[in-house]
C-alpha cells in the first residue's frame, strides 16, 4: 500500500488535506502576507509536531471546524481567538493538540507576541484545565462567541495489522519491508481521516 512521496517525501495526500486560510492583522501590518492572509496546511502542522498521526490530524480538523463555524464564510483572524483546552498540559496528547491550534490561530499562553502600542498581543489567549466537556473551547475575543470541538478519530480505526507491526517495531524485531508496512498502514488511516472525514459531524464534534 505504498503512497507516492510528495514534497519533502511527504506521503502525496498531505497535499489533498483541507487549508486552512486565517488572516493575521500583525502579518499585515508588518508586510509579511499580503492583506495578512496565511494558509496553513496539514504538512505545516506535521513539520511543527514532527510526525503524522491521529492526534495531530484531529487537531488540525478540530480548529479548522472551530473556526468556519465561528466566522462562517469569512476569513477567521488569527490572534482574535481565545482557546482551551480541558486537560492539563502535560497529560497524554493535551500538548501536541496545543501546539497544533496554536500555529493556526496564534494563541499562546504568555510565551507569544507580546504586542505593539496595545495591538497584536497573543499572550493569555491559550489555556489549559478549562472546566468544559470537550476536548476545545474557542471563543471568539471581539464578541464572546464560542465553540467547542472534540474528535471521535476511533470511529476511523487502523487496519487491524498494525498492532502486531508496531510491536516488532518498537522491539526492533520489525523487518525493512514490515517498518515500511507499518508507516503505510499508519498513514492510510490519517489519510482516511484527512480525506474523508474532515466534514463527518460524527468525527468531528462542533458543539
């Protein structure tokens, strides 16, 4: 089930993933993207994690669910968006999730741009324990607005070889040809996730 290599070797499905398209005030004003407009892709949020998985792709579907339902047909704008999450930020995945919403809508906790005469500033718009049922809450600053997003990737199960491959491979026991096999497998599922999920309401929650 091999994939064709795409830019950087990346499987060729990454390119057929959704974008996101945001608009970044601080962008704009500083000339680095005309009209402040910046399209962020799944390849974008792998670079950052440094791997493709469920998790990164869910997260990655998760904002942009959150954003085209906050703004609708407009253009959501990055930096104008509060984010939290329910869980702390060193439990399981909180942190690979984080990280992923955080390149798409600038939110940090107050390691982010601090600002320019009162604009712009990105701190205190990302955090963690939040008291809410899903995984995220964003809300919009300017109004109060709100969402909250959950992801049921579970429903988009693995091929049922890949258990035993990963075993072999985190033992080193794994062949080249079974590694191989296993990364296959592994993609196809953030593939069918990417591909054929992204809208699925019961995949990806909007509350």
């Amino acid at each position: 089930m091999a994939m064709a290599p795409a830019v950087e070797g990346f499987p060729a499905f990454f390119d057929q993933a959704p974008v996101i398209r945001v608009r970044d005030p601080l962008a704009q004003f500083l000339g680095a993207a005309n009209g402040g407009v910046l399209q962020y892709r799944y390849a974008d949020a792998v670079r950052l994690a440094g791997h493709s998985c469920p998790t990164v792709a869910s997260a990655f579907l998760m904002t942009r669910a959150a954003l085209r339902a906050l703004y609708g047909d407009a253009l959501p704008e990055r930096g104008g968006v509060r984010v939290e999450l329910r869980e702390p930020a060193t439990e399981g995945v909180t942190g690979v999730i984080a990280n992923v919403v955080s390149l798409v809508t600038g939110s940090t906790v107050d390691t982010g741009f601090k600002g320019l005469g009162g604009q712009f500033d990105r701190r205190r718009l990302l955090a963690y324990e939040a008291p809410i049922e899903s995984t995220l809450r964003f809300t919009r600053v300017e109004d109060g607005s709100a969402v909250s997003t959950s992801s049921r990737a579970e429903l988009v199960p693995g091929d049922p070889r890949m258990r035993e491959l990963m075993a072999l491979c985190v033992m080193g026991r794994a062949s080249e040809e079974q590694q191989r096999e296993f990364g296959s497998l592994w993609q196809d599922r953030v593939r069918r996730l990417l591909l054929e999920h992204a809208d699925d309401p019961d995949v990806i929650l909007v509350h």
